[in-house]
C-alpha cells in the first residue's frame, strides 16, 4: 500500500514540475508577445498623432447655419 503511495506521489510531483515548466514557458512567451504589441502600439500612434501640429483648425464661415439651432 505504501509502495501504491509513493508511486501516486511522485507522479503528481512530475506533473506538477511539468506543469510549472508549461507555464513558464507559456509567460515567457506572453512577455515576448507583448514587448512587440507594445512597440507595435507606440508606432501606430506616432502616426496617428502629429508631434507639435496644431490638430485641429478653425474654420470662419459666416453662412454656416448651427446644426443643433436647426433642430429647435
């Protein structure tokens, strides 16, 4: 009965040490995947947002009725 034990025992340990090294590996590869989703982001955004440009421009249109005074 001991010897059943044991042998139960130690199957578990080498699961459980398989286990941990899955997901070990399956961090390390999280880590990696978003090192290169971080770069990926800071790029896009570079592009989307001009570094000192003014963004937004005015407009001076006196014939330009106020959409929401259309409403009412």
């Amino acid at each position: 009965m001991d010897h059943m034990e044991d042998n139960m025992e130690a199957k578990m340990e080498a699961n459980k040490d398989d286990l941990e090294a899955i997901l070990k590996e399956n961090i390390q590869d999280l880590k990696k995947d978003m090192e290169g989703l971080k770069g990926a982001l800071a790029k896009l955004l570079h592009e989307i947002i001009p570094n000192g440009e003014k963004v937004i421009e005015e407009t001076h249109d006196d014939n330009k009725s106020n959409v929401n005074n259309d409403f009412l």
